[in-house]
C-alpha cells in the first residue's frame, strides 16, 4: 500500500476491497446467520462454559478468550481458553501455554474481575473481548481481515498484525459498509470473516 495516499483514499481502498465480499456474502442467508450469531451465540457458549468452571465473571472470561486467540487455531483458542479457566477454578490442570504477554493478560483477568480491560495487551484482543462481550461497534482486525481489505507492507507482502494506523484505516472501511448491507460494524466484520476464511470454525 502506498503510505504517500492520504488516510481518506487508504479507507477508500479498504473499502473497495472489502465490499464486495461483503455483498456477495450477505446474499447468503445461512452465512449472514453464521455471522450474527457468531459472537453471541458461538463466543458467548464458551465465555458460559469458562464462567461454570471459573466462577469468574463474563467479561473476564471473553478477555481470556480473546487474550489467547492471537496467531492461534479456533479449536486451539478455546481448548486454551477453557483450560486457563478450569486452572483459575482450582482444577488439577496446567496452565495454558502460549506468549509471555497473553499469559499476564490470563492471570491479569483471573484476579481481577472488576477491570481485566486495564492489563489487556493490543488493540485487536481488546476489540475482540469488547466485541464477544456484546459491544456491536466493536470491529476485530486480525490477519484475515487484514487480507480482505488487501492490506500490503512496503515489500509488498500481506500484513498480519496491523499498526493502529492500519487498524484505524481497516475499521473506518468496515464501519461503512455495516451502513450499506445493514448490518452492525461487528457483525460485517465477523461475515466478511467467515466470508474469506470459508469457515466460521
């Protein structure tokens, strides 16, 4: 991407690349129900999973869940999620591996049910748990959002993990288009998702 195009034309472009994926996929009504439910029902089933062993709270248990979610499997993702918690209940389990920062963020939301948000560690695992908690605004920029919105570094190879400049670029776009397919921001961004990552698993 060029980084001489002001921040106006980079959304444009974002956008541009993005919609009509989004349009060809709304036309899909089993996809569109995918992605409505995906946060709600399909994040939601595990946070209430987590809660039962834990007894943490749900905001805590959608940081866990997004705090271990970077670079990661689904399938992966929430065995994690649900071990770290199963550990915080007290169950004779290890804790999660995974990178150093995550783990803080785990232990982090473990302790402390009132703000888990303070500890939490990048833009996209903030959204992500703001986003599985119920904030419809909330839009997750991760690499599959990224590569629908043909986002490139200087070299030209994709990006994966967007600065907040792209993140803010990435959003601006998504934020569109939920206005013109009528969905919400965090909806548009889970069925453009599903859309290019050809699952919802």
């Amino acid at each position: 991407m060029n980084r001489n195009r002001s921040k106006g034309q980079r959304i444009r472009r974002a956008r541009e690349a993005m919609l009509p994926i989004a349009i060809e996929a709304i036309k899909n009504p089993a996809l569109v129900d995918q992605a409505v439910r995906w946060y709600g029902d399909k994040c939601g089933d595990i946070t209430y999973r987590m809660m039962k062993v834990s007894g943490m709270n749900e905001w805590q248990c959608c940081v866990i869940l997004a705090a271990l979610s970077a670079n990661t499997a689904w399938d992966v993702n929430v065995a994690r999620a649900i071990q770290a918690a199963e550990y915080i209940g007290g169950r004779d389990v290890p804790f999660p591996g995974g990178v150093p920062y995550h783990l803080d963020n785990i232990v982090w939301a473990g302790a402390h049910p009132k703000d888990p948000a303070r500890k939490l560690t990048g833009r996209k695992t903030r959204n992500f748990a703001k986003a599985i908690y119920g904030d419809e605004a909330a839009v997750t920029v991760d690499l599959w959002i990224c590569k629908a919105a043909n986002l490139t570094k200087r070299d030209g190879n994709p990006v994966k993990r967007p600065h907040d400049g792209q993140y803010d670029i990435v959003e601006a776009a998504i934020d569109q288009i939920s206005q013109e397919i009528g969905l919400s921001p965090r909806d548009t961004q889970a069925l453009i998702w599903i859309a290019v990552r050809g699952s919802a698993d």
